[in-house]
C-alpha cells in the first residue's frame, strides 16, 4: 500500500471546482488499471484564486514499484466551462527498494 499526497493550486484568476479524477496505476509487473471517479477522497473542493486544496490518498500495487498519472477534470464557476488538469507521473517505490 503507498501513500501520496496532492496539493492542487489554483494560479488563474476564477474559482473552480474539481469535478472528477481519472488515473492509471502501473505496477512493475506491466500491469495497468484505470480508476475514475467523483472528486477525491470523497469531496468536489471549491478552489479560489490564489488558494490550494491538498489531500492525502492510497494506492494499493501488487509489487513493490510502479507510478500513477492521470488528469482532474475541473469547472470555472464563472461561466461553467470545463477542462483538464494533467497531473504528471509520479513513482511508487517501497522504501526497502531504494537500499
């Protein structure tokens, strides 16, 4: 099980909400899974300008490294218009890995 935590910052200049998440988790064995969903952990912040939300969540792998990436979908509350957020890959490495 890794943990991860996320800080989304909202550099523009309108509020906007994260509406969905969308990753795909790689384990080291080449095995991909696609997860979506609702918000995260559970919530569909509201995030002003100049403001951050952070969260912390879980991936569960059946090795020991692998790495996730994958986009938010998010809403300007100005005007409803919506778009993607890429979030860039990150690595799940176990600690014992890095001796």
């Amino acid at each position: 099980m890794f943990a991860y935590r996320i800080i989304i910052e909202n550099l523009g200049e309108y509020s906007v909400t994260l509406l969905r998440r969308y990753w795909s988790i790689y384990d080291s064995n080449g095995n991909r899974r696609q997860i979506e969903g609702d918000g995260v952990v559970g919530q569909q912040p509201l995030i002003l300008p100049g403001e951050s939300y952070e969260y912390v969540s879980g991936c569960n792998l059946n090795t020991d490294m692998g790495y996730m990436q994958g986009y938010y979908e998010m809403t300007r509350e100005i005007d409803g218009g919506i778009f993607n957020v890429n979030i860039p890959r990150f690595d799940l490495v176990a600690p014992f890995r890095y001796n």
